[in-house]
C-alpha cells in the first residue's frame, strides 16, 4: 500500500464526508479511495469512519489520526515548496576542497565572483594538498589536478588540460643559452617537485619520442609557486604548469623553453559524490566552473 496516497485519500474523504467527491477531487476512482481508505485501517487496525448509506462521518480515531495527517501532508507540501524555491533562488552551503595554489591563485576569485552572482549561498572552503576523500570528509565539490580517476563513488567533469612547460628567466638564458637538445637539462640547474618521488624525473615527449630526464638542481620545493618565484630570480628552469607561470609567461617575467616538448598530461577535474539528484546550487557551481575555466583559460592567453 502506498501509505502516502493513503493518506492525501484518507483526507479528502475526511474533508468532504463523500467517497465521490473526493475521487473527483483526487482524479481517482470510487473504488481507488475506497481501496486506500480500507487499506489505511486495515494496516491501523481501526475505523477511521463510520458510514451508513446516507453519510460517512469520522470515528473519534478518526478525528485524532485527521489532524496528525493533516500535519504530515503539510509538512510534505512544504518541504516541497522550498525545494521548488530552491531551483529557482538557490540558497544553502556548498563546502569545497582544492589544491592550495590554485585555490589561493584562481579560484578564490572564481568563487567571490559566484558568491555575488548567488548571494543566498554559502562556500566552505578547505585548500589543501593533500589527496583528501571527498566522500568520507563531507565534500559537496573538489578540485584536483592530476590524471582523471576511475573511482566509482565520484563523478569527475574535465574542465581544462592543465598544461605544464619548461621555463626560466630572461636574466638565467642569457647566462645559460638553450642549444634545443633536452638532454641538455641533465646539464643544468632545475628547480624540482619536492612532494613526489618522481619530482627530480622529468617525464617529456618531444620529436625523439618519450625521454625521462633526471634533472639537478640546487632548490626544490613542494609548492609550485614558490619554485616559479625561484625561477623569475633566475636560480634555474622550472617544469610548471601554466596556471601558476601564465601570467609570468605573459608579462615576459619568464620564457618557455624546449617547447616541443610536453609533459603528460594532467586535467583540472571537478569531482563530486554522484547524488542522484544534484542541488540546484551544486550544478550553479559545476556549472560556473566550466565556464570560467574551460575551454581556453585565461592563463593560457
């Protein structure tokens, strides 16, 4: 028995005193209120009206059981109503994980953008590194950049290709010219990804097919703009992603080298849990993102 239409039938009846009236209100057949309506004492073990030929009355059960009904299907109508309202003028909190650089870089003012554009919402943000389980730790939205996962417990949108390059200062080429030969890098200091063991390995495909360079250097460091500041005072060539050396890049403060060659490839993704049905405020955001990061990103001008 659907307990609910048992009820909304239950209701009705109560509110006309007439099994007719009531299918007509309800777009149901006589015999389908009755059906709920015998079904809902049946499972109660009462009588919920007593009826004679010429009229249904309600029992002093009846009475009882009315007004509690009558506050559920409120309650129900209401919950409803405000999640109408909610795809129309979203509202609620969204708590989000992203790396560090990229959160205190680019998307911080990615989200103040959408915070003014949806002002009833609300974002926690946690930057952080480390590769946290957005399930277990009760993120709505995480930012990675990395390879995409194969994780069933995740949905993962592909923003953007986060392009890596080899770059150094103007000031560090002209005391050491690039002859073209990437095996020249064995040769010079490169500042490298101290957070992975692969960090002194650069990984590159380029004319000659794939090479892997072991690289030296005398700094290294597990935060990516600390080694692009460290590049634009000319220490050494750095393997970078444009989303941290871009606006270097375009301003001239550094220059690409060795660039046909490329690094794996690595995404910005979006990843979130795979609710059936996503908040009207988490697609906004989804959304948002795709299009202030997608496509050609800015940084990439």
């Amino acid at each position: 028995m659907d307990k609910l239409a048992a009820m909304k039938a239950f209701a009705m009846v109560a509110k006309t005193l007439n099994f007719a009236e009531a299918s007509r209100q309800l777009s149901l057949s006589r015999s389908q209120v009755n059906k709920l309506v015998i079904g809902l004492e049946d499972d109660l073990g009462v009588s919920l009206f007593s009826r004679t030929t010429r009229k249904v009355t309600l029992t002093a059960t009846g009475r009882s059981y009315l007004e509690r009904v009558q506050q559920i299907l409120s309650d129900i109508q209401e919950t409803e109503s405000l999640v109408r309202d909610d795809q129309e003028s979203p509202s609620g909190s969204i708590k989000i994980n992203a790396p560090m650089s990229f959160g205190t870089m680019h998307l911080s003012n990615a989200i103040i953008e959408f915070l003014k554009l949806y002002p009833n919402i609300n974002v926690h943000m946690l930057l952080s590194d480390d590769l946290i389980d957005p399930v277990s730790n009760g993120f709505d939205m995480t930012i990675r950049i990395a390879k995409s996962t194969d994780s069933i417990s995740l949905i993962e949108h592909q923003i953007v290709e986060a392009k890596r390059i080899i770059c150094a200062s103007p000031s560090f080429l002209e005391k050491q010219p690039i002859r073209g030969n990437i095996e020249q890098l064995k040769d010079l200091p490169c500042l490298h990804y101290g957070n992975l063991p692969s960090g002194t390995t650069w990984k590159l495909s380029g004319p000659e097919g794939e090479k892997n360079i072991r690289v030296n250097g005398s700094f290294c460091s597990n935060n990516a703009e600390v080694l692009k500041d460290a590049c634009a005072a000319g220490l050494g060539l750095a393997l970078l992603p444009t989303f941290i050396a871009g606006k270097e890049i375009q301003s001239g403060q550094l220059k690409q080298v060795f660039s046909d060659y490329k690094a794996p490839e690595i995404h910005l993704n979006l990843l979130y849990p795979p609710n059936r049905h996503l908040s009207a405020r988490n697609k906004l955001f989804v959304k948002f993102i795709l299009q202030k990061f997608g496509d050609k990103p800015y940084w990439d001008l």
